[in-house]
C-alpha cells in the first residue's frame, strides 16, 4: 500500500532508477535505496501504529480524565494533530538514519513521511471509534460531525 501512495504521490520506483542510468553505480545505489525503503516499511508501520496507541491512551485515559474541558472536540482534534505531527518526525528520523546513500532520494522519504502520516491520522480516528466504549470518554470522533 505504501508503494501504491508512494506512486500515487512522487513517481514510480522505475522512473527514479533509471534516472541515473548513465552511471552503473548510481544506477545500483538507486536500486539499493528501493530495498532499503522496503525493509524500512514494517518499521516505521510499527512505530506508527506505537504512537497512535500512545497518543490515543494519553488522551483518552489521561488528559479527558483531568479537571476542566479537555473533553471537547478541539483537544480531541488537537492530539490527533500532534500524533500526526509526531508520526511524521518519528518516520523522518528513522528513513533519515536508516538509509545511508550519497544519492538524492529526500522527496522519497518526504512521500514516505506524508503517507505515514496521514495513515496515523486515519488510525486515530478509528482507534477512537472502536475503542471509546472502554473509556469513561465524552468526546467521541461521532460529536464532532
């Protein structure tokens, strides 16, 4: 799925490869930074799902359980920003250090960064919806439309 929003997104893997085709060893580095991405994808999946989980019990078992109005929709929209914020960061860093190739690929990890991000938002928001009756929770994504 990553590589169909990667495509959808930047471009095809092939069009990245072969745009260094005059040069054999660029052309391999490039084929290297596919499979290195491709190892990245369990790992950085499970570091989302990780602070989506995260930020989802900060949320629900802690800050909805302070005094005052921290219920409400906009500190409920305000965490999953900053899951998302943080899901983006993390992702970042591990395709930043993970992958160490003198060849330009950065708008590849920032596709792999968006598209990570947007999946944490989308599992915040289901996470929210399947798991809110175990929670003493009264905002729910349902009051917010």
């Amino acid at each position: 799925m990553y590589d169909y929003m990667l495509e959808l997104l930047i471009g095809r893997w092939a069009d990245f490869i072969n745009s260094f085709s005059p040069d054999e060893v660029e052309m391999e580095a490039a084929k290297k930074v596919q499979v290195l991405f491709g190892n990245q994808y369990l790992i950085i999946g499970s570091a989302m799902f990780l602070l989506v989980a995260v930020t989802w019990a900060v949320y629900y078992f802690w800050l909805n359980n302070l005094p005052g109005l921290f219920y409400k929709s906009k500190y409920w929209i305000t965490a999953g920003i900053f899951c998302t914020l943080l899901t983006g960061i993390t992702t970042f860093c591990i395709m930043k250090f993970q992958i160490n190739i003198n060849i330009p690929f950065d708008r590849y990890i920032i596709g792999i960064v968006i598209i990570n991000s947007l999946y944490s938002i989308i599992v915040y928001f289901f996470l929210s919806i399947f798991f809110n009756g175990f929670t003493n929770a009264k905002t729910t994504p349902f009051k917010l439309f």
